[in-house]
C-alpha cells in the first residue's frame, strides 16, 4: 500500500487510531449485550469516542429528557466574576451543589456571599441549603 505523506505523519496518525481501538471494541461489546441480551443499563457505557468522559445527564424534560456530557457548576461572584468552579461527577441534583459553593465562597473570602441567588430548585425549604455559619443580610 503507497504510503501518502511522510511516514512520521503516518506513525503520527497510526498512533492516534491506536486509541480508539479499545474504546471500539467496547462500544462492539455494549451493543451485543443491548441487543442480544436486552440489557440497556451496562456500566462505564460508552457515548462518545471522541469524548470518552461523557456521561448521560437526566434533565426529566419532555422535550429533551437526556443530555450528554458532564455537569459544571460555575460560581459567579459581583460584576460576573468566576470565583469557583467544579466539575461533578455523576448526574447529582444541582440542589446538591449549591451549599458546596456557599461553603468554597466562605473559605476563599472568609465570610458568606451577602446574596445569593438560585432557581426554585434551591428553595430553603426543599434543600436546607444554607449553612448554619453563613448568615445573609435581607
């Protein structure tokens, strides 16, 4: 077979197909056990090759019920200021990040935000969210 372009790049790009031959031979795994087997609920399922890290995120929307990738929670202090940020594992309830993000704010700034704000999913009475140290001003 002619090789077109320099070997090097040949290697180059032999190498990075390399890579996808395991996650491959996954996806070839998973799609047996769905199909013969009728297993739909495999572990470390694979949805993308290009980005193996994805992960299905359950949004409960009737439009859009799943979305793929990973969950970011981004904090914002005044003027739009990135002051903390993290990437969650797993498809946790965004309630559950909100005091985390409480909680880094104080430790960064030695005290709590004197606002802060949610969706209605953060309600005090549904998630308890702040914490006992942090008192805001009204």
């Amino acid at each position: 077979m002619k090789v077109v372009g320099s070997v090097l790049t040949v290697q180059g790009q032999m190498s990075q197909l390399r890579q996808f031959v395991p996650l491959v031979e996954k996806v070839i795994l998973q799609t047996k056990e769905r199909i013969w087997q009728g297993n739909t609920h495999v572990p470390d399922k694979v949805l993308s090759l290009f980005e193996p890290h994805s992960e299905v995120i359950r949004k409960g929307k009737a439009h859009k019920p799943s979305e793929f990738g990973r969950l970011v929670r981004i904090d914002e202090v005044e003027n739009g200021i990135v002051s903390g940020y993290a990437v969650l594992a797993g498809n946790l309830a965004d309630t559950n990040s909100f005091v985390p993000a409480l909680e880094q704010h104080q430790a960064y700034f030695g005290r709590g935000p004197e606002m802060a704000t949610a969706d209605r999913g953060f309600s005090r009475r549904r998630t308890n969210a702040k914490p006992r140290s942090w008192e805001s001003r009204r």
